[in-house]
C-alpha cells in the first residue's frame, strides 16, 4: 500500500478551505491523497466495499476507486519476477 499527496484539479472542492500556497502552484489545486494497493483478484471487491464504507466525507472529491489489472512484477534488486514476488 502506498500513499501519495499530489496537487489535483477537478469538478470538487476542498471543504476546509486549505491556503494554496507556493508549494501548490497551480489555481484551483487542492491538496488529494493517492492511495495504490497491490492485491490479488480476489480480494479486489472486498477491499472497494472496505473503501467505500470507510473513505466517504459526503463532500465532493471523495475520490475514485480505479481498477486496473497487473501483468507482472519486477524486483530491481534481486532480477525476481512474477506476480508472488511481493
């Protein structure tokens, strides 16, 4: 699981009125938070019901939930591959 913050743009807003300051460049950024999860298909429902119970504010920008699948794996360290590599 990996967490990202990034600057992000859309059709929301940011109901604590956060001060855009230097380090968000662009008008109308808001600060968002990237989460990624790598796991195996059968878990994949599980863990979109867990989000949308947990991770809904009622305001807009309470993000999306992309699913996209994952042909392979590639440790740069060690040369291991496949997907159980993790």
């Amino acid at each position: 699981m990996t967490f990202v913050e990034c600057e992000g743009t859309g059709r929301y807003s940011d109901h604590e009125k956060e001060y855009l300051n230097s380090k968000y460049p662009f008008a109308g950024a808001y600060r968002v938070i990237k989460l990624e999860i790598l796991i195996a298909d059968e878990h994949v429902q599980k863990i979109i019901d867990i989000i949308r119970e947990n991770g809904r504010t009622g305001y807009q920008g309470d993000g999306m939930i992309i699913v996209s699948p994952v042909d392979n794996v590639y440790k740069v360290r060690t040369d291991e591959e496949g997907i159980l590599v993790i």
